[in-house]
C-alpha cells in the first residue's frame, strides 16, 4: 500500500496540480488514519477498510476534541483516496460512499465596510518611498481585484500588462486567470515600479512583490501588513488578507455586480463558493431596509392618517 499511496501523491500533484501544501495535507491524512486503524487491528489495511473503521475514527478524533470542521476536511481527504483506488481498481468498493459530513456552525465573514477601506487608503499617511507605496498597492491589489495572499506573493514581473492593463494570475490548481487592474492601482503600479528598480539589491528578480532587501514576501509579511493597517480603523475581530478578499466580493455584489463576474474574478471552480458572499450582501441589505423604512423607526403615522 506504499506504492499506493506514493501513486495517490504523484496523482494529486501531476493531473490535478495540488500545491504541495495540499498534497501534505491530503496524505497526511491517510496516513493518519492509517496509522488509527493498525492501533485497533496491526493486520488492518487500508484496501480492506469498512465503514466501520471510518465511524470509528471520526468517533475518536471528536471524543479527542477535533472540530468538526477539521473532521470533515480529514474524511475529504479519504474519500479523495478512496476514490482514487476506486478508479485504479485497487478497490471495488468505497468505503465512504455512504458517509455524511458532521454539522457544522456556518460562521458569517464580516467584510470591511467601504469606510474603512476609504480610511485605510486616504486617512493614513504613507512614506512617499519604496515600503510606503509597496504597502499601499499591496491592500489596493487586494481590494481592486479580490486575488488570494498566496497568489499576490506568486506575482511574477511579467504578470502585470500595462498596456491592456490587465493582471495575469496564477491561481489554484495552476489555473490562470486575467484580472483587469483600475486606473487608481495601475497608478500605484508604476510609482511601484519606479521605486523596485531603484533597490540597492534585488535577490528575486522575477517577484513583482519584494520587501526592501529585494525577497519575496513572505506570508506571514503579509498578514502582518494587512492586520496592522486595519487595526488603526477597524475594530473586527479579523483583519487578514482573506477578509480583503471577501470584502472586494461583498462590495462587488452590494453594487450590483453579478454573481457569475464575481465567480470569474475570484477565480472559483464553481458558483456555491462563491455565493457564501451573497450572505454579507444580504446584510447589508436587511441594514439599509431596517435603517429606511418609516416601520423600523417607530413611525406609526402611516396608520393614522
């Protein structure tokens, strides 16, 4: 089962072009509960699970204190392996088949409202030098055009088209995506630009982002930039790249924006995940209807004429 698995790797990371962030994470669930079913029974393998072993495993990694959520992502990745033996006909039956995902709590993001981001790029002064003008593009790339940390940080030189002004993104699974760029951040671009060629060093020469010792940022930079801006005007408890991404989804929608544009400059494989936006424009709709009508504010008049 070794050589089952390492083909199951080697399938994930060639034909459907897993990140090997996400290939870890897939295998080192199998192995994980690999490892559950040898501590019950060391003669069991993976090929002849039941769903028995499955339900015992979800019923351990519960009683051990794992979310549900993080349970559902571990049986995800089993049935992703289990459909693989499947099609490789190593198995004639999925053991999972069967199985239904644990309930979970559907948590709301909560977007940025548009003043804070109209704070965060007119209220707060930027040094007019290299870290100043990158850190502001860096929030106008995420709000203009609604890209992933990881897929800012994977920004080539060649990336941006001056020209048509357009953002070429490599996305999830290597899939491209074009982006139009605004003339507000195609502005930024250029100062941007301007002050990179002027760095002292530059060690990634092919990164569109560097940080002043001519890198590549780093996640973790990233976050910190973002969380650190937003900290002086918002008070929401999350303030990371990600909610950036979901605020330029929310705005987009809240300002009659399509569900299928979003879908396609959010670089999404399918509309589901892209509507969890449409639960933030939905608020913002029930506020402005509870803030407007005349019911909503105690005015009975309408009723007395």
């Amino acid at each position: 089962m070794v050589n089952s698995k390492q083909a199951y790797a080697d399938y994930l990371l060639k034909e459907k072009n897993y990140s090997l962030l996400t290939l870890r994470a897939y295998t080192d669930d199998v192995s994980a509960f690999e490892r559950f079913i040898k501590e019950q029974d060391e003669d069991a393998e993976l090929e002849n699970v039941v769903y028995s072993h499955v339900r015992s495993w979800v019923v351990h990694l519960v009683e051990g204190g794992v979310a549900n959520k993080s349970v559902n992502r571990k049986i995800s990745s089993l049935k992703s392996f289990y459909k693989f033996l499947l099609r490789s006909k190593q198995i004639s039956v999925n053991p999972l088949q069967q199985h239904k995902s644990l309930k979970t709590e559907k948590k709301v993001q909560i977007p940025f409202s548009e003043k804070e981001l109209n704070d965060v790029v007119a209220d707060i002064e930027y040094t007019d030098d290299f870290e100043g003008i990158r850190n502001r593009l860096i929030i106008e790339l995420f709000y203009t055009t609604g890209i992933r940390r990881a897929e800012l940080i994977g920004l080539k030189l060649g990336s941006y088209d001056s020209g048509n002004g357009t953002l070429k993104v490599l996305g999830k699974r290597n899939k491209e995506r074009m982006l139009p760029v605004l003339p507000c951040t195609a502005q930024l671009l250029g100062r941007y630009m301007v002050e990179r060629r002027a760095l002292a060093e530059i060690n990634d020469a092919d990164v569109l982002i560097l940080n002043n010792r001519g890198n590549k940022v780093s996640e973790s930079f990233v976050y910190r930039l973002i969380n650190g801006y937003f900290s002086v005007v918002s008070g929401k408890v999350k303030k990371s790249p990600h909610v950036l991404r979901h605020t330029f989804a929310t705005h987009l929608l809240n300002n009659g924006a399509d569900l299928n544009s979003v879908k396609e400059l959010l670089g999404h494989a399918s509309l589901s995940s892209t509507q969890i936006y449409t639960h933030s424009s939905l608020a913002e709709l029930k506020k402005v209807y509870g803030d407007a009508h005349p019911r909503n504010r105690g005015d009975s008049s309408t009723f007395n004429d």
